[in-house]
C-alpha cells in the first residue's frame, strides 16, 4: 500500500495501523477491503500519476460535495478517529 500511495500520488507515507477489513459492494460483487492508516513522511503536494485522475489534499467537509460515496466517508472518518487517538492529528 505504501508503494501504491506513492505510485499513484508521489506522496511518501508510512503505515500507522490497520482499520480493518471493509466489505464493499459493487456491479453485484463484494470485496473485502482492508483498510490502513498512513502518513505522510513529508509535506509533499500530491501529484496524480500512472492510474490516478486526480490527487489532492481537502477538508472533509468537502468530500460529499466531491461524490465520495458513504462506505469510503466511513473509512475516512474511521482513519481520522484513530490518528486523533494517536495523537497524528489535533
């Protein structure tokens, strides 16, 4: 996962913890997801690269705005509560 973060956005991260697996349904089939933590090791700006449309720091407040579907708000706050408990994030 960390080589496919960096791959995809430039961004060098290493993993905090595992979230857990989430089960996702789509076009009839559902996938076991399993989610992590990360951070960033550095203040980078992401970059889209290789399969990546488009890379970017925002507010959470904006994701629904953006279309991120409900199942991946829920990883995201998940991963926010965590890095708050370990004391990542204010």
């Amino acid at each position: 996962m960390v080589r496919e973060v960096h791959e995809e956005t430039g961004i060098t991260a290493r993993v905090v913890c595992g979230l857990g697996a989430v089960p996702v349904t789509r076009e009839g089939f559902t996938y076991a997801i399993h989610e992590h933590l990360l951070v960033p090791l550095d203040a980078a700006e992401p970059v889209a690269r290789d399969d990546a449309e488009d890379a970017r720091w925002v507010a959470r407040d904006a994701l629904v705005a953006m279309g991120v579907r409900p199942d991946a708000l829920a990883v995201i706050d998940l991963g926010v509560t965590e890095a708050r408990a370990r004391r990542l994030l204010p």
